[in-house]
C-alpha cells in the first residue's frame, strides 16, 4: 500500500484500518532515532502513523523554531522506507484555529529540570501531544527515552485525565562516538561536535558509580574538562516519576539528565542509573 499523507482530521478518518494503529509523534527532521521508534510501533501495531509537525507551543521566543530543519521530502522517504502507513502533516492553522484557549498544564513536574530552563515547554508538548492523540486516535504511542522528563510527563498526563493510550518509550540511540542522535546534531560545527561529546561521557562516568553525590560528582568533573566552549545548562539526578532530585538516602532506578550549550546548539542527554543497590 502506498504512503498516505493526511492533512486534517477528515484525512486521518479516510485513511483508518481495522487493527490496532500506533502513533509515532515526530518534529520531523527525522533520524535513525526516528527510525527505531517507527520499528518498535511497526512490531506493535497493524498500522502505523507518523506525525511530523513543528509544534510552536513548546518553543519560547528566544528559541530555534524559526531554524528548525524542517525536511519533509526526505522524511516522507524514511517513512516510506520504514514501511509507515499514514504521514499527518497539519498545518499550524489545523492544529490550532483563531481563538484558542485551552491547552493542557503540566504542573509542577513540568516547572522542573527541563521545565525550569524552558518555561512553558511542557505545557505547550502535552496540549499537541493530546490533540494528536484526539485526532489520530491510537492505541499506543511511541516515545524516545532521550527526551525522559517529556516520556515521564506524557505518561503522567494519560494517568490522571484517563486517555486511553499505551505509552512505550524506545531507547535512546547514539552515533558509535556516543553522541545521542538529535535533529540538532546538524547544527554542530566538527568543534562543537567534539566539545558536546562531553556530555555521553559525563553520563557514563556518572552512572559508573553508586551513591547520588559520587554520580554527581564523577559527572561534573567530565563536564568541567570540556572548557568554556560548553556552557552547561543543568545536571541532575532525580526521581525518574516526579523529576525531583535525590537524595543521598534514595534507593533504586533513577535519571541522570543534563543539558548544556555548545556554540549556538543546545543539547540533552539522560541515563538511568541503579542508585544504593542492595
């Protein structure tokens, strides 16, 4: 069957199939991250929808929405290669008609970490995330891990207002250097590409050790020897369900983020860790 590209809502009705459907939410510019994520809905579904659409909601006004790669040819070409079903491709104006008011609030969870240096990113990613899920209506959902704090959220909000959607979260997935795939990465100039390799390597001197002030610790020495070409934004250590920091007491799985700038290119990256294993 080929492709079908969806515009609006009418579209998404015409193109539905009996079975189950699963939703890959997507900006575009897509990836090899992109890639897995498809792989893992195609595992789980008899069809599967990618959406790639630029969501304005969730960039602040001095962020990168007006340069965000947006490359729709080549991205209908890995979902063709992937063997999706249906692209949803709305406009602006689809998604959001004059006169909006209602959106979805992320609460405190979405004011931390993340949150804290983006102010209103999350209350902008969980009002698209739901309109997809009203439009497309899927059964599950895939996410990448890489984003953790946005995986978290989502699976938040589908607990407390009832949305009947499995949320699955794919691995993150990383170039051989460790670098973790973004549609971002493009910006990076081969400087600045070696300067935010830091950033896999904090991660994993980090969760090399067991206590929460040694991860900290091992973390932030890595991030120090990269010099004043990163400018880090946030490490944290916290509770992978509330994205609170731990304590030096905690016990069991948590996330380990961070998020820093090089040159003009703003990256994250997340592992988790086993904290005062037994």
């Amino acid at each position: 069957m080929d492709l079908i590209v969806a515009r609006n809502r009418a579209d998404l009705v015409a193109a539905r199939r009996e079975g189950t459907v699963a939703l890959v939410p997507t900006m575009g510019a897509l990836h090899e991250g992109h890639r897995s994520l498809i792989r893992q809905a195609r595992v789980r579904s008899d069809q599967v929808v990618v959406s790639v659409f630029v969501n304005p909601l969730q960039f602040g006004p001095n962020e990168d929405f007006s340069r965000y790669p947006r490359t729709f040819d080549d991205d209908l070409d890995v979902c063709r290669a992937e063997g999706v079903d249906v692209v949803f491709h709305p406009s602006v104006e689809d998604m959001y008609p004059p006169g909006r008011q209602v959106g979805v609030s992320a609460g405190e969870m979405g004011r931390v970490v993340e949150g804290a240096s983006r102010p209103g990113h999350f209350d902008g990613m969980l009002t698209v995330v739901l309109k997809l899920f009203n439009l497309v209506r899927p059964d599950l959902a895939v996410f990448g891990q890489k984003d953790a704090q946005q995986l978290a959220l989502i699976r938040r909000m589908v607990a407390d207002l009832d949305v009947p959607v499995e949320v699955l979260g794919g691995p993150t997935v990383r170039e051989p250097d460790g670098l973790a795939l973004s549609s971002r990465n493009r910006y990076l100039s081969d400087d600045d590409r070696k300067v935010a390799l830091a950033l896999s390597r904090a991660l994993r001197a980090g969760a090399a050790q067991l206590t929460p002030d040694k991860i900290r610790t091992a973390a932030h020495e890595v991030l120090a020897q990269a010099g004043p070409k990163l400018e880090l934004d946030y490490l944290a250590l916290v509770d992978p369900a509330t994205f609170t920091e731990v304590n030096e007491a905690y016990h069991g799985m948590a996330v380990l983020a961070v998020a820093a700038r090089v040159g003009s290119t703003r990256l994250i990256d997340n592992v988790t860790v086993t904290l005062n294993p037994a």
